[in-house]
C-alpha cells in the first residue's frame, strides 16, 4: 500500500476521543501515534492509523457528507462485507470495530487492519516481466471468480442487496445519480440511457459482486503473484457476476490515457491475456459454457463508469471531491458515455 500524505486528520478533542474508544473496543490497541490520509480515492475518506506494535486502516464517512448517492457512504455495509467475505475465505482486510456514534470525531467510521502488500495502477504493469504479468492477470481471474462463488447465505449476505430485476434497478440508479450531478449535455449518455433499458439480456444470477474490482483495489503479496487483499467495498451488494466481471474487463476497452486501460497495447509482447482469453479463464472457473451478451455488459459498465465519473466532476466543481485530481478524472466521462453508445451498437447489429 502506497504511503500516505500525512494531514492534521482531527483535532485534538476528536483525536482523544478516538484514542479511548478503539483502546476500549480493539483488542491489544496501545494508542494513537500518527494518523494520516491516504492519497487516491474519491468518496470515503480513508486513513493510515500507526501504534507502537501495527498500522491500522482508518474509514469514515466524508465530512461534509455529499448528497450524492448516499448509499456509497454506507460504511456500515461495507465493514459487514469485509466481514463475512473474511470469514468466507475471500482475501479482505481484518475487520475490527464499526462506530455508529458521530459523537467520536463528527462521523461514522470503522477500523481494519493494515495491508502491506504491492498495489499497481497501471494495468500495463510496467515494472514486471511478462511471465509476471501472466500470473499477475491469473490471480485477479482467480479472485473474482472466487468472490463470485461464494453462497451469499453460507456467508450470511443473503439479505445484502434485493433480489431479482438487477440490471434495471442499476440503471436507474445510475441515471438517477448522473442527472444529480450533470453539469452539460452529453448526447452518448442520452442514448444510452434511453436504449440500455429495453435491451437487458434475458436470466437473473446473483452473487455477491464487488462493484469496483479493478487492478488498484487489489492488494498484492509483496513478492509472489497472489492477492492478500480486496479494497474498497463501497459499491458492494448483491448483483449479476456478469455485471461484476464485466466492469473488471473495462480496460480491454480504455487506452492507456483513458483511466489507465490496455486498449491498443501489444497484450501478447506483455504476457498480458487477451479479452477473450481472459473470458474464456473465468468461464472455466465459474463453470460457464460461454457469456452472451458481452457487448451488452460492456455499454452498461461504460455507462455506468461515466456516471460515477460525472458525480467527481460535479463534487469538484462544488468542492467536495476527497482526490486532488477529481476534476482531470471526471473530465474523462464524455469519451466513455462514447465508447459504451460504441458497444450498444455493436450488440444492435449482432442482435
């Protein structure tokens, strides 16, 4: 894990409050040394907490609270995931404590281990082999495919999200969250919007998907090619796998400049898969014959990406983005609404 700009996080007051209550409430906790933000990210703010014997993971609600689909600031479902996904034998950071009380330090928050581990936001993987590349796309496939064969009710989730219609209560959601935030008109989304409703493949799975799972929320063991943690569950429920898996190809389709995708690089030079390769991976892990539809997952999951990216654009022109860079990044939600209306019509003509 990258390490953090150290900031004045709390005061003093709140600082102490914090102190005693994870001194009563977390086992072997012998105080607050150094509390600092982590850079990156864009909703939750998230912060490194050190003591004298460990580092801990620090998760709050933002301050201010953004209006802004408020659901993303359930930390509470996110501390219960991470939970039961640990329990279950999914990598995930050690929970510790959830605090509803905002009495503490002005908002909700939960404590969970530290994770020393490599992160890489290239999905280039520039710094590694290719033999390494190909373990590293390995071990995400394996991950996510893993995730997605976990019984939500074995893991005691079966209650996490609404059963049923999954792709068109999303898309509504994200429309909704997109018009709430819309700062121009952005013709692909409008086509987007208007055709991805009627056009939802037939069948309904559900598991437990991440809604995030990407290469930069993966923690890796610091040498070998092996995943020791799944960050960020904030856009956790339960969803479609396709969906899920779906989301996590997006680079195959994003250039480099495009929000750091593979689209365009020579993949067999970099021992990188191809997407279809890729596909076939996880199919032989969930036991699938094939996927349908590709095209169809891929315009929703453009779609939705531009969505969130608007809400940064729209929380930096208001000033309350958490990451430095959140006008560069929602600035890119145009060009993606373009290549998902690319994709839908991709699957309109093969449909």
């Amino acid at each position: 894990m990258q390490a953090p700009n150290t900031i004045e996080a709390l005061d003093a007051s709140a600082l102490t409050r914090l102190n005693a209550y994870l001194s009563k409430h977390v086992p072997d906790f012998d105080g607050i040394q150094e509390l600092s933000k982590f850079e990156g990210g864009q909703s939750n703010p998230t912060y490194r907490l050190s003591t004298a014997t460990r580092n801990y993971v620090l998760r709050t609600k933002p301050a201010p609270a953004s209006e802004l689909l408020p659901s993303a600031h359930a930390i509470d479902r996110e501390y219960r995931v991470i939970s039961a996904l640990g329990r279950a034998g999914i990598p995930v950071p050690e929970t510790f404590v959830h605090c509803e009380d905002e009495g503490i330090i002005g908002r909700e928050f939960y404590l969970m281990g530290f994770v020393s581990g490599r992160i890489f936001w290239d999905q280039a993987l520039p710094p590694l082999s290719a033999s390494e590349r190909a373990a590293i796309y390995g071990e995400m496939n394996r991950v996510i495919a893993a995730l997605h064969s976990v019984d939500p009710a074995d893991a005691g989730l079966a209650d996490f999200g609404k059963p049923g219609n999954y792709f068109g209560r999303q898309i509504s959601r994200w429309t909704k969250q997109y018009r709430a935030s819309q700062t121009q008109v952005q013709p692909a989304m409008e086509q987007l919007i208007e055709w991805l409703p009627g056009h939802i493949p037939e069948g309904e799975e559900t598991c437990i998907v991440h809604g995030d799972f990407r290469l930069d929320n993966l923690v890796f063991h610091p040498t070998e090619p092996r995943v020791i943690a799944i960050l960020d569950w904030e856009l956790a429920t339960l969803g479609n796998p396709l969906a899920d898996f779906s989301y996590h190809c997006l680079g195959y389709r994003i250039a480099p400049h495009q929000f750091r995708g593979i689209a365009g690089l020579d993949l067999p030079a970099l021992g990188i898969p191809s997407e279809q390769a890729y596909i076939a991976m996880y199919c032989d892990r969930t036991g699938r014959n094939r996927i349908d539809d590709w095209e169809y997952y891929i315009a929703y999951n453009l779609f939705r990406l531009a969505a969130i990216l608007q809400g940064i654009t729209k929380r930096a022109e208001d000033g309350t983005a958490t990451a430095a860079d959140a006008a560069r990044v929602g600035a890119q939600a145009r060009e993606l609404a373009e290549l998902g209306w690319a994709a839908a019509l991709r699957c309109r003509k093969r449909g």
